[in-house]
C-alpha cells in the first residue's frame, strides 16, 4: 500500500512539473500548439483520485521523515494497546463470521450464505476502515506528544512550525479522505443498532427467547465486538481532538511570551488550521457524538416499535 501511494504521489509531481514546464513555454512562445495544450490542461485539472471525492497522494500517507528526524525524543505510545485491541477484534470477529459463511456454503444454504456474505463484507469494510483511520491518528497522537516533550525541554527544530503544519494538515486530510465511508458507517450502525433493538424488545415481549434468537440478534454471537471497536474508535479520536487542542494552546501561549518567529507561524497555523476530527464539518467524531448516537439508536428503536404496535392495532 506504501508502494501504491508513492507510485500515486511520484505521478502527480511528474504532472505538475510537466505543466510548469508548459507554462515556462507558453511566456516565451507564440506557437498555437502550446497555447491550445495549455488551455486543455486547465480545462481538464488531471488528478488521482477516488470517486472525485478526495485525491490520493502521498501526503494522505504517513509523514514519517518527523520520526526520523528525532529518533531519540521519545513520544507518547499510550495509544497503542487500544489499537492493537482493536486490531485482534478485528480478526476474531471477521475470522467468526467467515467460518459462519464457509459452514452455511458447505450446507448447501446458498440463500442464506449469500445473505450472511454481503452483511459480513460490509462488517468486515466497517472494521478496516476504523482501523485504518485510527492508525493514523495514532500516529498523529505520538507526533504531537513529541511536540510537546520539544517544548517543554527547549529542543527547538528549525523546522517546527513547518512540521507543526504538516501535522495539522495531515488532520485536514484525513477528515476530507475519511469523510464519505465515516458516514456510510455511521448511518450503517445507527440502522442496525436499531434493528437489532427493536428484534430484541419484540422477542422478549413475545416470550421467544433463545440460542438462535440471540445469534440472529447479535450476528453470531459477536455483533457487540463491532459496538465495542466504534467505542474505542470514538475514544482514540476524543484523545487525539483534546492532544490537539492542548497543543494549540501551549504553542498560542507561547508565541504571547515569546518572540520567535517558528512560535509566531505555528500559532497562526493552529488560529487557521481545524484541531477537530469531523464528518463534512457537521459533527465532531467523539465520545460525546458516541454517546449522542446511542441516544438517537434508543430513539429509533422506540419509533420502530410504535410503528409495529399501531400496524398490529390497525390490523
């Protein structure tokens, strides 16, 4: 994936050194070719992207040069156990429901297997998904704790607001990037968090409570492993949103005490650079969105079973 991403990011700048190039030409040449060539680059903006959503480069990637720039400031790893919890639920809910898939296909159950496939692919892409954004905000997370050990000890790089400033646009990035599956995931738990309120509520109304009942209810046994990675997901993105404001707000007191320009540029990337993980800028992904969300589940499952209870009054 790193190969993929530098192949991407090498031909973009081949492009953009290609359209400096004409550009050069088109000051110093009258030639109709170069003028037509020109405005056909213009016209069409050619750029690697996916859907037209979000481009990719390597700067959507890691900036790992920060870490090998100062090998010896030791950062922040605090966040690592939780990613690699999640890491191992990932595994032994997608490995749980495959061999669920495989035993319904040797069966002979088709209809089923292929029912239970389509769930489990889009269960499976939930996963990878908020796995593969909370590795980047872990990363992030271990970068600004080096930020604050150099702020704190006086190890003043050269390059720290530029570094600053890559750190909080790596932010902007992963929120644009992320934005299109965060909220196909959002609204995919809220329905079938719901969903699976309102078959429990029924059942245990109804008195038919059992085994098989409590694995349609939790897909096999192990739908809750998926609530639990969203909770610590919502969780790693609270801790990197406050380590990112606490950062904003030593580097602004520091450039009010201080008259160093790199302190006066990072202050400035911090007033203009967003220090939030969001969803198109409508919602902040956090704890309190977490707990905002399991409110609206509860909401949606009492409106589900008003809606049944007056279909069964009508009927």
């Amino acid at each position: 994936m790193y190969l993929y991403y530098v192949m991407c990011d090498r031909l973009c700048e081949t492009m953009k050194e290609t359209d400096n190039i004409i550009l050069e030409y088109s000051t110093r040449s009258q030639n109709n070719e170069v003028e037509r060539f020109i405005l056909g680059r213009l016209m069409l903006r050619p750029k690697i992207n996916i859907c037209g959503m979000f481009v990719v480069d390597l700067n959507s990637f890691l900036l790992i040069s920060y870490f090998d720039r100062f090998p010896n400031v030791p950062r922040n790893q605090g966040l690592r156990k939780f990613l690699y919890f999640n890491t191992l639920l990932m595994f032994y809910h997608v490995i749980s429901m495959f061999s669920s898939i495989w035993t319904l296909y040797f069966k002979g159950d088709f209809w089923n297997f292929l029912n239970i496939y389509i769930v489990a692919g889009a269960i499976c892409m939930q996963h990878l998904i908020m796995l593969h954004h909370a590795s980047l905000l872990c990363y992030m997370y271990e970068s600004l704790s080096q930020l604050h050990y150099q702020l704190i000890h006086d190890i003043l790089d050269p390059k720290l607001s530029l570094i600053h400033f890559h750190i909080c646009t790596l932010m902007t990035q992963l929120n644009v990037i992320f934005n299109p599956v965060n909220l196909w995931i959002q609204l995919c738990l809220l329905l079938t968090n719901s969903m699976a309120g309102y078959v429990t509520v029924v059942n245990i109304a109804a008195g038919r409570m059992d085994l098989d009942s409590y694995t349609n209810i939790l897909g096999s046994s192990l739908y809750l492993l998926l609530c639990l990675h969203m909770y610590l997901y919502f969780m790693l993105c609270e801790w990197v949103t406050v380590k990112a404001k606490k950062t904003s707000y030593i580097l602004k007191e520091f450039s009010v005490k201080s008259y160093s320009q790199e302190f006066e540029k990072m202050s400035l990337s911090c007033s203009v650079l967003p220090v939030s993980i969001s969803i198109y800028d409508m919602f902040n992904i956090n704890l309190q969105s977490f707990f905002t969300q399991l409110s609206q589940t509860l909401l949606y499952t009492i409106l589900l079973i008003q809606i049944d209870a007056q279909h069964y009054l009508v009927q």
